[in-house]
C-alpha cells in the first residue's frame, strides 16, 4: 500500500515522504480499514517538527495521521463490530497513528459507523476534533446556561465547538475575523468579536469556560476573563501538573513540565479558576455519539478545502498557515 511515513523531525518537505509499504496485519481485536478519506490536525505538523518528542516517542520512520472514514476489509478474530463492507470513521490514539495511507488496522474500540447522511470526506473531518471537544468539556462538567468563550471558532475546531456548545445550551461567544463573522454567527455563536477590530480582553469575562485553541499569550490572557470558579480547556498551552503522573514519565520530564506551566499555573491561582490539558483518547463509543448529532442535524462537517492523496506535503503546509476556515482533508479514495 501507499502511505506517507514521517522519516525524522523539522521541515514537512525534508521529512514527509510517500513510501510503499506492506499492508498493516489487523490483531485479533483489530479491524482493517481501506481509508477513502483522512483528515488534518495541528498535531499533524507540531509531531512533524518534533514539538511532541518529549511525551509521544515515536520509532522512525513510521506512518502518520489520525483520523480516517473508510470501508471494513477484515476483522480479527476477536473483533465482533464491524464485518467487511461495514462503512465506519475512527480516530487513532497516539500509539496506532497511520492514516495518511491507503488502509490502516485499528481496535474495534476506536472505530465508529460512519453517519449515513454525510460523506467520507465530512466523516473524516470529525473524529478528533469532535472527540476532543466532548472530552474537553466533560472534564470542566459544561452545562446549559454557562458562558463559553471559544477562541478561532472558524477554525477546525472552532467550528465544531461552536455547534457542540450551542447544543448543549451554553451561551457562545467566538472570536474570528471580522470576514468570517457571519459564518461562526451561522453555526449557532451568540456573539462574536473580530480580533481585527477589537481586542477580546476589551470586550468583558466572567465567562465560565474558556476554550483556548491557540496557545501562548491566549492561554494565561485566559485567566483574565475567565469568572472566580470557573475552568479553562488548553489545546495547545503547556501539559497540566497532573500530565507527567498520568504519564508515568520520570523526574526529567516532571521537572520540565513544571517550568512549562509555572506561568499559567500562576494564573490560574490568581484567577481562581481551573487549568485543563488533556490528550484526546479514541473512543468509538463517544464517534457513535457525534454521528447521532450528525444525524439529528446539530452538528454540520465544514470543510475548508480538499487535497489529493499525493498532495498532504502541501496540505500539511497550508494548514499550519493557519487560514483554513474549518477542516483540511485528504481525498484518499
């Protein structure tokens, strides 16, 4: 089969590389997947660059990418799901990476049947950006009637959150550009701010939870607006105190995360408010979950753009500029 591999760490171009490779050999509680679409995360490139080297060890080279919809070819012995022609989307855990390739194997439990409303290339689009946002919230118990700030709602996540969080009742507030104001207003934001025409931390707090996907300054301004008792959710910020021991890592690594995060943590107690870092698991049963939004019609895939297979290099490179408005996918398939 055909797969990109990831062959050491920096630039996309010196490092991601087409290969043939063998077919991956499902276990007995694994399925065999022909992937038809795959998506792209942040986390994509930030592995690219070796930004994740001290918590995600990976033996190079070596497959990459995390999400995938596609069709069933196997099933392992001990794998009673799903049988072959079965129409499903899954989301890797960081162990199992390897979408961005013709067919992957992954347990059962990872896997999902895909919502029949919508395409491959849509139900490629959701798994860990939607896995991310119903476990992110659940951890800070989000509630109807609480206040939400979402930071680039436009974006792959941003989107998905904004619809999630309007389902389940929170008042949304998103930021974006002003260009892109009326879409995130679409997708069920109550109010937005444009950051090319005002400053968010002008703009009032006492939000109940900050959802923070960008990252550096964001994620201790975070504090600022968030209300006494309340929680902010970092996607990209530094590793929680509780990560090392969740872990198991050692001193050096413990030791490293407590500098990464004195200054957050700093404002957070100042704040009185929560800190939440996680990585996202695979859960098949939190995809069957979102395919019945997707069904119910309270969650809508946004797709910014497509690329052929052959094409991830530049797919890779346009996301990480950072102007997608939703998800970026690869049309295997």
């Amino acid at each position: 089969m055909r797969a990109f591999v990831l062959d050491g760490y920096g630039a996309v171009a010196d490092h991601v590389r087409l290969a043939e490779l063998a077919d991956p050999v499902p276990g007995p509680d694994d399925v065999l997947i022909e992937i038809h679409a795959a998506s792209l995360n942040p986390i994509d490139f930030k592995i690219v660059h070796g930004d994740l080297k001290r918590v995600s060890k990976y033996q190079l080279p070596r497959p990459f990418g995390f999400d995938a919809s596609g069709v069933v070819l196997s099933a392992g012995a001990r794998a009673t799901r799903f049988k072959p022609g079965d129409v499903v989307y899954a989301r890797a855990s960081r162990e199992t990476i390897g979408t961005f390739a013709e067919r992957v194997a992954l347990p059962e439990q990872f896997v999902a049947r895909k919502p029949t409303a919508i395409s491959h290339t849509e139900a490629a689009a959701l798994p860990l950006v939607g896995l991310t946002t119903l476990q992110g919230f659940a951890r800070v118990k989000a509630r109807a009637g609480q206040r939400i700030l979402i930071h680039a709602g436009a974006g792959g996540i941003g989107t998905f959150a904004v619809q999630y969080a309007r389902h389940l009742g929170l008042e949304v507030t998103t930021t974006t550009s002003s260009k892109n104001a009326d879409f995130v207003k679409s997708l069920g934001a109550d109010r937005v701010i444009a950051y090319d025409r005002e400053n968010y931390l002008d703009a009032g707090g006492g939000y109940d939870i900050v959802y923070d996907t960008l990252g550096g300054a964001f994620t201790v301004d975070a504090f600022k607006v968030v209300k006494r008792g309340g929680a902010v959710i970092s996607l990209s910020g530094p590793p929680d105190r509780d990560f090392a021991r969740r872990e198991g890592a050692g001193w050096l690594v413990r030791a490293a995360v407590w500098l990464m995060n004195r200054k957050v943590y700093a404002a957070s107690t100042e704040a009185g408010a929560t800190y939440c870092w996680f990585f996202t698991e695979p859960s098949g049963d939190q995809l069957r979950e979102i395919a019945g939004l997707v069904e119910d019609s309270a969650i809508k895939p946004v797709i910014d753009r497509e690329f052929a297979f052959e094409q991830l290099p530049d797919a890779l490179t346009y996301l990480e500029a950072g102007r997608a408005r939703g998800k970026v996918v690869l049309k295997v398939k």
